[in-house]
C-alpha cells in the first residue's frame, strides 16, 4: 500500500505526520515506526504522529518516539499537528484536541502556535536539580558552558542511572544575558540531543520560576533549534494555565510504500 505523509518541525524538532482518520496505518507495527524514523534508512525524524478522530473533540493526537514506541506528550508534537490539522482543514484558529495525556487547546495564527499543556501540581528535588512531569517527566539542571557541555553523554547516564529502564528526558540550562534560558535536551525514546522538546521547555520554565531565578510569567526559552515561549499562572505552587508557544512548519510532502 501507498501512505502520504508529511513532515512538519517545530524549532528543529522533526515530526513524520499520517492523516489516520480511516485507521489505515498499522500503528502496532513496531519496527515499521522506527524504520520510518530512521534518518539512513527512512525519512528521518524524531517520531511520527498520527492524527485520528475523535468523537468528542477535534481530533486524537497518537504520538510514537523515534525507537517504534508509543510515547508520552510531545509539546512540539503538539503543535505541529495543529497546524497539519489546519492545513487539512479539519479546524480553523482554534482547536480542543486529544492526546495521551488529556486535552489540550490550542491556537495558530499564520506559523506560531500556541498550545495549552497540563497543569502541574508538584516539583521534587534531586541532587543538583529539579524533577517535574509537563506530559512527560523530567530533569532540569543548570549548567555551565552549555554549548560546550557534553549533552549525549551527562544525558544517557542520568536518563538510565538516575530514573532506570523508564529514564527521564534530561534538560541542561543556562540563563543567558537577556534574562531567558538557554536549554539542551537529551530525550528518551530518541536515546539523543533534539534540537528542541516542547514538554522540555515548559519544564525550564517553570523550574527556573520555582528556583527565583525569573519573576516573570512569561518566559523566553532558546533551543539549539529555535525560540520559544512559555506562559504561566502560578499559586500556592500549583502552576496553570501553561501555554507553550512557537513556529510550527510544513517541510515537505511525500509517499511510503510497504
């Protein structure tokens, strides 16, 4: 059979988007997800998202890592199938949408999107970091010389020998001169550096506001692969109205054969 599919990337976070609305695309096909996936022997990216229906909202986002697993939320995932859904005409500038972790809304407008994430009720402490789930679980760690720091290495160790078998995407920060934050991400499931990981950028956010390293609210965040932004309200240390917002784009259109 012949699949389209189509790409799309939000700050160099690369995503392999299926329109799954009639159920065709064999999703418990492990090894089929991650050869999709493979950037030698596939199309590339960082995992692969289909888009499904669902009765009571917009549609259903179904997200799978890189190594053929389904995942947790991907907040530029997220995004990126907004605006796929946008293109498909399914929504206009606003949507409620379904994904493994809840509903989400969400709102574009020409490239930006800007995607309401799950409140967050609790973040613990760890040796020398925070540890928060925005979706999916991890650890933020401020850091020295970020560019130069060794991401893959300090990633994979923390991600098995802190968290185990089920890890942890492994967040590096560094406030830059501007008064945002530098981030880097070693993200499970992809076992590497991203460019850039939403669920990753939301959780530096609100650590770096419950470590009093920012007052503000609104936060700008720089990925290696781009800007983003996140916005917050916070009380009584239970942080709402979470809105993760930056450009999301179409890259290219092809078709699969298997």
């Amino acid at each position: 059979m012949k699949y389209t599919f189509y790409k799309y990337q939000g700050t160099g976070n690369d995503f392999v988007m299926f329109d799954n609305r009639k159920n065709e695309f064999p999703k418990d096909d492990v090894s089929l997800v991650a050869s999709i996936c493979d950037r030698k022997f596939g199309v590339g990216s960082d995992g692969l998202i289909l888009l499904e229906d669902d009765e009571k909202t917009d549609f259903k986002m179904v997200y799978f890592n890189s190594d053929g697993r389904e995942g947790s939320m991907c907040g530029n995932g997220g995004r990126c199938i907004v605006a796929f859904a946008y293109f498909l005409g399914i929504i206009r500038n606003k949507t409620v949408f379904i994904a493994v972790d809840g509903l989400h809304e969400a709102s574009i407008e020409g490239d930006v999107v800007s995607l309401k994430m799950t409140d967050v009720q609790e973040i613990s402490k760890k040796q020398n970091a925070l540890y928060l789930n925005t979706g999916s679980p991890h650890h933020v760690q401020l850091v020295k010389e970020l560019k130069s720091f060794n991401v893959f290495n300090e990633g994979a160790r923390l991600r098995y020998g802190v968290y185990g078998e089920k890890g942890s995407n492994i967040n590096f920060v560094e406030q830059n001169e501007s008064g945002g934050f530098d981030i880097r991400t070693y993200e499970r499931g992809v076992e590497d550096e991203t460019l850039s990981c939403g669920t990753g950028v939301t959780a530096v956010a609100l650590s770096m506001y419950h470590m009093g390293k920012t007052k503000k609210k609104i936060v700008p965040i720089k990925a290696v692969g781009g800007n983003l932004e996140v916005s917050f309200d916070e009380q009584n240390g239970l942080y709402s109205n979470i809105y993760l917002k930056g450009e999301a784009k179409q890259v290219f259109k092809g078709e699969l054969t298997w």
